[in-house]
C-alpha cells in the first residue's frame, strides 16, 4: 500500500516543513487537494502555491483538482510540478479533451469520482489513465468518516481494468486510519490518502509505518 499524506490536513504556517516531515516519514507521494469554492464548498491553493512548494521533495506530486473547469488550468498545474493530475467526471470541462492536455505534458492523468458517482462513469477512459481516485467522503473538507459502502467501486474498476489487462492504480480519499484501511487493502486499494491520521501524531513517521503494516 501505498501513503499518499493528503496536505489539506498540514500546518499551513509552515506548508514546505510539513511536506519535509511527511517526506522522512516515508510517504510515497504528497496528494494536494485543489479547491475553487465552486465545485466544492471550499477554497484552498492553486498553482503559484503548488510551485513554491516543489523545492520541498522530490516524491511525486500527486494534484486532486475539486475544480469546476479543469481544462482552463492543466497547463498550470502541469508547470507548477504536478506529476499526476487528478480531475473530477462531475467537472464541467470536457473529460477528452482535459486528458489530452494532461497527456501532453507527460504529466500522469487521473479521473476522479464522487460518492454519488458510478464507477462505470470512468470505464471510457480507463486504457488512458494512469489512475483512477475513489473518494470515500464528500469532497471539501478534511477529518470526514470513511464510508465503506464505496468499496464496491473499487472491486469494480479493478475487475474492469484486469479484464483489459490494464495496469490500473486505484487510489481512495477519506477517512483514512487505522480503523478502515484494512477495509480499503481488502477492496484492492493501491494508494490512500491520508490527512489527520498522519499530520495529527507527533511521530507521522511511526503512524504512515502503522498504516502500511495494518494492509500486509
């Protein structure tokens, strides 16, 4: 399993230390949750901010856009250091042509889906993606509870992508801990993203070991 620290749930005081703790601690990537308050009833950071905290790791840059018009900004966030980008099929932006731009830049193209969302709504696109991101809570805000029922999402897309013999991540988000990764390990979860159960310990690196071990 992999742990992708969600920074939604960081110090933003001190942003390029936290990403620098997360990174000792051995998180594989950093997920960065981009909101406009439109798509999503929250604001949070865009690209110049994405940017500046490049300098802070070399682990991948793992960009979740909770954005109403992705295809206005790939190009930024590509720049900016996104190593993946993930983007939401509810979205307003034209789901092809968002992915082209994405696959332009060599940069890892990814589709995101809501709670309310099937999983056969990303099954058109999936000999294209890199990845695809489950959310297990209603994307906007942190420190949310896991809904395990989503699970059958993830059973779904890789039953799909093995019947393609596609080489198919697939990520969830929310309510991640040591109580319900197990579940998500158990469903065929590759990734997860992880806010409070990793910022809030003092010890992030002993609580990323805790969540790794819990899905051997």
């Amino acid at each position: 399993m992999q742990i992708a620290p969600s920074l939604l749930s960081c110090d933003f005081s001190i942003f390029g230390a936290e990403i620098e703790r997360m990174d000792k601690s051995g998180a594989d990537m950093m997920h960065l949750d981009v909101m406009d308050g439109h798509f999503v009833p929250n604001l949070t950071f865009g690209a110049p901010v994405i940017k500046k905290l490049r300098n802070y790791t070399d682990k991948p840059f793992d960009v979740h856009l909770m954005i109403s018009e992705p295809l206005k900004y790939i190009y930024d966030f590509c720049d900016a250091g996104a190593d993946i980008i993930s983007f939401h099929t509810e979205a307003d932006s034209d789901i092809d042509e968002t992915l082209k731009k994405i696959e332009s830049r060599n940069v890892k193209p990814a589709l995101a889906i809501k709670p309310g969302t099937a999983p056969e709504a990303v099954f058109p696109y999936l000999d294209r993606l890199y990845m695809v991101l489950v959310m297990t809570v209603e994307p906007g805000f942190g420190g949310q509870s896991f809904m395990a029922d989503m699970m059958y999402k993830v059973e779904a897309i890789k039953a799909e992508a093995k019947k393609r013999n596609l080489d198919l991540l697939v990520q969830v988000d929310g309510g991640i801990a040591t109580e319900t990764i197990k579940v998500a390990a158990n469903a065929g979860v590759d990734i997860c993203v992880a806010g409070t159960s990793v910022f809030k310990p003092e010890d992030a690196k002993a609580a990323i070991d805790e969540l790794k071990a819990l899905c051997e």
